[in-house]
C-alpha cells in the first residue's frame, strides 16, 4: 500500500469511528469561532436587524464580549434580545437551515417571529453549585414558540406532546437544533425545560432534544 493510500485510508477509518458515539465531543460549531469583528461583519452582510452595543462586564463573571441587541433574524422577535454576536449568527443559521424548512413542511408557510423568554441573564446555572449559566455571557436563548405567517403560534409548553404537525414540527426543529448549537435542552431533558428549548454555544456538548 503506498503512503498517500495508507494515510487516505487512515484518514477514512478515524472519521468513522469519530462519528460512532461515545466521549468525542465535536469542536465548537463555525460561528462560535469568528472573532466579534468578523461576526458583526457576517451578521450584517446577511441583513439581520441588529444594534451593536458596547460589550460589558461584572465582578461575578457575567457579561457578554462582542455584543449585540437582535431584533430580526429571518424571523421577529417578540422581545428585543441582548446576546453575544456568535448567538445571534448561529440563531440565524439555525433559523435558515432548520426552522423555516421545517416550517414549510409541516405549515406550508414561514415562521414570521420567534417567541423567546430572554437571552443575556446574570444568573447561574439550576443545580450547578453556583456555575455560571451561558445566559450570563449572552451565549444562550431560551425559545418558548414560533408565530406562523397566518398569526397560529406554535407553543412549546402546549403543543410539544400529543402528536400532530405542532408536536412534530417542534420536535424536529429540536434534533435540527443539534447541528448548530453545543447544547440543546427540551421538555425531554427536564420539568425546568417544560416550556421552552434551551439552545447555547458554551464550551459544554449535550444535545437532549
């Protein structure tokens, strides 16, 4: 066997094992990685209505660096939203690639605005032994429902279980979340997520859609 084939095959045979599971924990996805100047850059190029605001810190750890207020995406939001720039991006990938898709498919119709019960929050993490959660560094949203076109709201709390294009328009858009974000939360994962996903860009993997 030559080198080239020998290190093709190598090459072929580590990507396969990487993908069987276990304790590999993929790097961060792109956008977690863009330096706030090329990320500002990125968000604008695409036409997303936001404000950039003057990055901000605690003494307790809490703050965000390359930070933004978000006001549309693809989709409204139903509150202004304080959050890392890198968050903002990968919510609009996420919205291009996963939730408009979806909502195509089960609706017929777009997904107008986005309900959220907040981003950046300087608190700590449920359990955690007082952890910092990714709210307080704005790398975190928690998504409550998604407005349709036609006005229907498809709500996490309500709608999440029972089956039915709502059920499984949610739960699609939950696994879909898996490929962007580092950590994905759903009403599966615990009675604090009930009402809403959870979705970071932390350090920390854990995809529990």
């Amino acid at each position: 066997m030559s080198r080239p084939h020998r290190a093709s095959v190598f090459a072929m045979l580590a990507a396969v094992l990487a993908g069987c599971g276990g304790a590999a924990t993929p790097s961060p996805p792109p956008a977690a990685r863009l330096s706030g100047g090329q990320c500002l850059a990125a968000l604008a190029g695409r036409g997303v209505d936001f404000e950039k605001i003057d990055d901000f810190g605690s003494g307790g750890g809490c703050g965000v660096a390359a930070a933004v207020e978000l006001r549309q995406s693809t989709a409204g939001l139903n509150q202004m939203a304080t959050l890392d720039c890198r968050l903002a991006l990968t919510l609009n990938d996420y919205e291009r690639r996963v939730v408009q898709p979806a909502s195509q498919r089960f609706f017929g119709q777009q997904v107008a605005r986005i309900h959220h019960f907040g981003a950046y929050a300087c608190r700590g993490r449920s359990g955690a032994g007082g952890r910092l959660s990714e709210h307080a560094k704005g790398r975190a949203i928690d998504i409550a429902g998604f407005e349709l076109a036609d006005g229907t709201v498809v709500w996490v709390e309500h709608h999440w279980r029972g089956g039915g294009d709502r059920s499984r328009f949610l739960r699609t858009v939950s696994r879909g979340a898996c490929d962007l974000f580092q950590v994905v939360l759903s009403p599966n994962h615990d009675a604090d997520h009930h009402d809403h996903l959870h979705l970071d860009i932390g350090p920390w993997r854990l995809c529990d859609p």
